[in-house]
C-alpha cells in the first residue's frame, strides 16, 4: 500500500509540473477570474492527494482536476455568499453553467489565455510579466530578474494587469480576424521571451527549463494553426526557436559546464528541427515579407548549415546583421553584428566596432558586452584587458553556468576568483 501510494504522490507531482499552467489556463475560462482560478488550482491538486491514493488515477487526470477545481471554487464561493451579494451570482452562475469540458478547449486554453495577458489595455511590461507569472509559472523573482527590476515591483505590475482585466471585463479569447494581426507582435515577443527563459534560463541551471522552450515551440505551431493564412513571422519566429533549440544537447557538457558554439559537437545537433527550421525559414523568406524574426532565424540557419566553425559563411552573416539592423535596430543587433564582424574580418575590427558600442553608454550594464569584448582581447593577446573585461562580467551575470565559465577564463589569464 504504501508503494502505490508514493507511486500517486509521485505521479501528482509530475503532473502538477507539467500541467498544473494548462490547468490554470482552463480555470480562468471557466471561472472568469485569475485569484479565484489559483485558489481553485491548489485545492484540486490538495484534493487528488487526499483522493487518489485510496480511489486511484483517474482515467483523465487533467480534466478531473480542472474539474474538481471548478467544484471547489464555486463551495468557496457559496461558503462566502453571505458576505458578497456579487459573489453569490458569481455562485449561482457557475453552479447553472456547463459542466462538459471538451478536450480542444483543454489544448486551446494557453493560447487564448496568451492573448488575454498580452491584450493592448494592459501596458507592455505587464503583459510579459503576466504572461511569464500565469502561462508559464514562474515566480515575480525569477521574472524581475529577466526585467533587471525587484520582485515588488513585478508583483505590483501583475496585481493590476489582473484588476484591469477583470474590470475592463477583458474576453477570454483568441481575437477575431480582424484583430488578430495587429496582436500578433506583442503576443510573439511575449512567446520568444518564454522560450529564452527556458533556453537561457535567468537563473538557475538552464537544463531544468527546457519544458519552457518546448512550450513556446508548442504555442506558436498552435497559433500557426489558428490563422487562415501562415504569417511570415510568426513562420519566422517559429523556424528560429527550433533551430535554437536543435543545438541544445551540445551547448553544454556533461557536467553542465557551457560550450561555446565554435567548439560544439554538431554530431549531438537535433537533425530533424535543423531540417525543419531550415525549411520554415525558406517558406518566410519566400514572403518577401521579412522581419526580425525571419533574419534572426536565417542567421541561425547559416550557423547550422555550416559542417564547421571554419565554414561557416561570416559574409553572409553578416550581410543579414545588417539586414537585421534597418528592420529591427537596436544595440544588442549592433553588438551581435560585432561579433559576426570579428570573425569576418579579425578580432582587431570586432574589437573596435565593440569599444565605440560601449562607449555609447546602452551596454554598459550588458553582461554579455563586456564578455564578448573579453574574448576578443584575449584572442589578441591582451590579457589585462581581458581580465577587467570578464571581471565586469562577472559582476553582472547571473546564470550560473555562464559565471563558471568566466570564472575559468580569469583562473586561465591568471586572475583566481
């Protein structure tokens, strides 16, 4: 008895990991409010480790607890009847209403709970925060971190998102046609900012958050699906994370220590998502209507199409930075371009085109800025300016496997830390 029971703990355990953000999604729907639906979330799953055990797994676990979750919420509700003549509607609206949960509903949930987050009435900044908080799951810490901001800050954003929401009686809903395509940007960046929370975790080990990317590559094939004609970059957008992620099982060792992309062994590259990106990306570019996305992703396909660092073709990289840059300006573009530039034409002009990015002053607080330039001067032979570069790195990084790897540089130029 006792196995069997640690059996269904264990089996409650996975199932809240990797379904407990579709469970939500499906309460919101049903309940109409996000405090009401995690309320309601809790109490399903309190409610199979006290009932599973003795009863067993139920045939469709999801579905039992989006309804025992519904059941719970709308016994609280009552129990509260006194009190809220408003809540006591809400009671008697939930009790009368359809009780039969259909399985593409179930599937569909994210994606409409997606457009809910990243609704124009809600500012930007809540939308990815929101986004981030119901949809994925991750806690207002690991969130402020990806925002460079404090914890309070974040939780104060989402509180309101939420009121707004509710307030402005926001649908639950993917858009009509008509609305869809001027949606479509603010709902791709909130996408591509959960696949790199899973890609580059911003903290922790990156390899615990690959149910994130896989995530964001399962709700753009939905919202692909859902339009009547495929969006060039949502196609893009797509085409970019899978061939993002097709590198994942060689960007790190087996001890989690990272590989930089020269030194990867592309026998451990997903061939299947290389070929499947490779060809999204001709499909977008074939619109000729490109934007980031679709630049971003046949950048990456040039790296992978490339049987070695040595071939790759900088040139042609570099070509489409520039591209990139008339599209989608910015100095992390500028940077990246840097970096395709040093290995074009040598680390001496990368270096030069890096200096004048930093003494502009945005990447000033880039760790990513100071870690390039590091290893442009050490592959000149200029260790102390290497060292203070990784150095002020290392100041700003927070994930963990790419502060060991700095670490390593400076214990390697001969500065211990």
């Amino acid at each position: 008895m006792t196995n069997a029971t640690n059996s269904i703990s264990e089996k409650v355990e996975e199932i809240y990991r990797t379904e407990s953000r579709r469970i939500l999604a499906t309460l919101i729907r049903l309940l109409g409010d996000f405090d009401l639906a995690e309320e309601a979330l809790q109490n399903a799953f309190a409610a199979a480790v006290a009932t599973w055990p003795r009863d067993g797994l139920p045939e469709n676990p999801r579905a039992w607890l989006v309804s025992a979750g519904r059941f719970k919420a709308v016994d609280a509700l009552r129990r509260r009847t006194r009190f809220d003549a408003v809540q006591a509607e809400l009671a008697k609206s939930l009790q009368f209403s359809t009780g039969k949960i259909e399985a593409p509903d179930l599937e569909d949930d994210r994606l409409r709970l997606i457009f809910v987050c990243c609704h124009p009435a809600l500012p930007p900044d809540a939308q990815i925060a929101l986004t981030l908080r119901e949809v994925c799951g991750l806690t207002t810490e690991e969130i402020a971190s990806a925002f460079l901001t404090t914890a309070p800050t974040v939780a104060q954003r989402i509180v309101r998102a939420k009121n707004k929401i509710r307030d402005a009686r926001i649908p639950y809903e993917v858009p009509a046609l008509a609305d869809l395509h001027e949606r479509l940007e603010a709902v791709l960046h909130v996408i591509y900012l959960i696949f790199n929370e899973g890609y580059s975790a911003s903290s922790g080990d990156r390899l615990t958050r690959s149910d994130l990317t896989q995530e964001a590559i399962r709700l753009t094939r939905l919202l692909i699906s859902l339009l009547p004609a495929p969006d060039s970059e949502v196609v893009g957008l797509l085409a970019l994370m899978l061939l993002q992620e097709s590198r994942r099982a060689a960007r790190t060792s087996a001890d989690g220590e990272v590989v930089l992309l020269e030194d990867q062994d592309r026998s451990l590259w997903n061939r299947n998502e290389i070929a499947e990106g490779i060809g999204l990306v001709r499909q977008a570019l074939a619109t000729r209507n490109v934007g980031a996305y679709t630049l971003q992703a046949a950048i990456a396909a040039s790296h992978v199409e490339a049987p070695s660092s040595a071939a790759t073709d900088w040139n042609e990289i570099v070509g489409l930075y520039d591209l990139l840059r008339e599209v989608d300006p910015s100095p992390v573009v500028e940077l990246n371009r840097a970096v395709a530039v040093a290995m074009r034409d040598g680390e001496a002009e990368g270096l030069r085109l890096m200096d004048e990015l930093l003494a502009a002053g945005e990447l000033q607080d880039y760790s990513f800025a100071h870690a390039g330039r590091a290893e442009l001067c050490r592959r000149l032979g200029r260790n102390e300016e290497a060292r203070k570069s990784y150095a002020r790195a290392l100041q700003l990084i927070e994930q963990e496997p790419e502060r060991r790897f700095i670490q390593r540089r400076l214990q390697e130029l001969g500065n211990d830390v």
